[in-house]
C-alpha cells in the first residue's frame, strides 16, 4: 500500500489518472445528490447509454478521437436522449420508467451498431472507440484531464450559482412555479449538467458504469445527514476518495481495471454507509432496537417486583425467581441484568430483591403508568 501511495506522486500516468477519477468523483458525486433527490436515479443510465451513438457519430464525422470533440458529440446525444424523455412522458401514455427503458436499449443498440461499422473501416484510426463502453481510465492523457477540468469547473459553478432555485424544484416544484420560478427552464439546465458530468466520465469508467459514479456517492451521503449542503460535500468527499481508491486498487492487484475498480470501491462505502451510519445505520438501527426491548424487559421485570413486594411489609422482600419467570417470561437474563445495573440483588439461589435505587425506579414507572391511565 505504501508503494502504491507513493507510486501515486511519483508516476505521472497514476497521476493524471487519479486526478481524473478525482475530478469525477467530486462532479459527479455532488451533482448526484440532486439526482436522488428528484428520484431520477435511472436518468443517469439511460444519458450514459444514449451518449454512446453521440461518441460515434462525432467520429464518423470529424474523423478526430479529440476528447473535446468526442464529448461535444456524447453531450449532444445525451440531451438529445433526455429531450426525447421528456417528449414521450409529457405528449403520450408512456410512463417515464418506460420512455427510459426504451431510450436506453435502443441509443445502446444504435451505439454498438455504430461502433462495429467504424471497427471495419480499413482506417485505422478509429481503434479504441469501443473502450467508452467500459471505461479505459489507464489511457487519460493531460489533455483529457484539462477537458474534465473545465467541464467540471462549469458544471460546479452553475450548480453553485443557481443552489436555491435547484433545490427548491428538487424538493417542491410546484412551490418553485407558485413562486414564478422558470420551472421547466430551470429542469432543462440541471438536466444539462447531469449530461455535462456523465460525459466526461465515460472514458474513465464507462458507459456501463457511469451511472453508478453519479448515485452510489449520494446513496452514502444521504445515510450520515440530513442537510443538503452536508450531503453534497460528503458525496463529492466520497467520490474523490473512491475514485482515488480505486486508482491505488487497481495499481496494487495486477490486471485489474481502473473504472470496475473505483465503482466497487465506492459500492463499498455505500455498504460501510448502509451498516454503520450513526443515524439510519441498519447495525446501529438493530442495536437501538435491541436496547429498547432490553429496557423494556427491565422496566417490565422491576415493575413485577415491585407489585409483589408491595404485598409485603417491606419493598426489599425476596420473590422466587421461578414466580418471576411465571410473570415476565424468562427473567432469569433480566434478573442478571438488574444486578449488574444495581436494580436488584441475589438473595440466594432462588430468591431476588430489589436494591433502593431499584425500588425507587420502579416506583416512578408505576406512578408514570398510573398517571396515564384512566
């Protein structure tokens, strides 16, 4: 690990390569927050797809594998494919689930079709093309970091300038139109930033692959906060360090690709996220739950005794544990469990009392019951 560390500031291929996933990660992590919340999680699938036929057709036209051409042509066909979205929903009875499904298996298909004509040209030129299906984060050269660069530096900035009118129409666009906003205006630009950030990372890790660089950072974030702001940071935060991760992966395990790499590497922390995240953890979820039944069975157990001595001249009178199992289950755990808390003491091996701090608990459960009922 620390020859990968230090491979990654002295060679400049794993250089440009970790500063593009960087690059990546942060655009399409922060941006992605806007996604998930709009749920349109499949949008960025169904523009990383269509964005394919535009990559060729660029080709086919220009003759130039220039980055800035190639993602001009991805862009147009993205929002071209998005365009097409919008239309089917809004002028038909296509539902916006099928005008996605339908987009993404035709602009693939197209897509491949394309590519498999340009591969049997007799120039030989256009060999590589194919490697946007999957991503080929080892051939990023500086020219394609400064396209991503400039790509993600608008795309941060719009997102930045236009926060307020982006967040209101995630959360509520009917309040954003109530209040004049240019709703549809406003959807049509953010929807050109998802295209804007999904374009430039398809040489990275894919047209396959892209749309999880654009969800997995926001599903994440979204386990350890409940404020936007915090969350789109956490997702860029989070998409920087996987796509750096999966550059380090990649250079430790010999012949492992760079784009699966830093999407496994990210689908990571979104399982660390999932389990371990202190507000809607699921571990952190099932041990709350767990102490609140452990706390009911204390209260249930004290409050037992409590009724039993109670019948007795004195509070601190011994019960049978066997009369205590007959009341409460098995309390024999509990009644363990109260010793250690100090509630209650070990007579003998049969019998139980409750200590003072015990008593007075489950006085007040017994007057706190008694006071909300009738």
């Amino acid at each position: 690990m620390m020859d990968a560390i230090s491979t990654l500031f002295s060679d400049y291929t794993v250089r440009t390569v970790a500063l593009g996933a960087t690059l990546l990660g942060i655009t399409a992590g922060a941006l992605g927050c806007f996604a998930m919340l709009r749920r349109q999680s499949l949008l960025g699938d169904a523009i990383s797809h269509a964005a394919l036929p535009g990559i060729a057709i660029a080709f086919l036209i220009t003759g130039s594998k220039s980055p800035l051409v190639l993602v001009l042509g991805a862009g147009l066909a993205g929002w071209f494919g998005t365009f097409l979205i919008t239309g089917l929903t809004r002028r038909t009875r296509i539902t916006h689930d099928t005008a996605l499904a339908m987009l993404l298996s035709v602009f693939f298909g197209f897509g491949l079709m394309l590519l498999t004509f340009i591969q049997r040209r007799p120039d030989a030129n256009q060999a590589g093309l194919d490697s946007f299906l999957f991503g080929q984060a080892a051939a990023l050269m500086q020219r394609d970091i400064q396209v991503m660069f400039g790509i993600g530096c608008v795309v941060l900035f719009l997102m930045t300038l236009f926060w307020k009118e982006f967040k209101l129409i995630s959360f509520d666009a009917e309040a954003a139109h109530t209040l004049g906003l240019p709703v549809r205006a406003l959807d049509h630009l953010l929807t050109a930033l998802f295209v804007s950030a999904i374009v430039i990372g398809l040489q990275t890790v894919g047209v396959v692959l892209m749309s999880a660089m654009i969800i997995a950072p926001a599903a994440a974030a979204r386990q350890w906060t409940d404020r936007l702001w915090v969350m789109m940071g956490l997702a860029a935060f989070f998409g920087a360090v996987s796509g750096v991760g999966g550059v380090l992966s990649s250079g430790l395990v010999p012949h492992l690709p760079t784009g699966p790499a830093i999407v496994l590497f990210i689908s990571a922390i979104v399982v660390f996220s999932l389990l371990f995240a202190p507000n809607r953890g699921l571990a952190f979820r099932m041990m709350r739950q767990w102490r609140s039944g452990q706390e009911f069975r204390v209260d249930a157990v004290l409050v037992d005794m409590y009724r039993l001595a109670s019948q007795h001249e004195t509070v601190d009178h011994p019960h049978s544990e066997q009369v205590l199992n007959a009341m409460s289950g098995n309390a024999r755990r509990t009644l363990h469990l109260l010793e250690t808390l100090g509630l209650a003491q070990r007579i003998d091996d049969e019998h139980w009392a409750l200590t003072e701090s015990g008593t007075e608990r489950a006085r007040g459960l017994v007057e706190k019951r008694w006071g909300e009922g009738p």
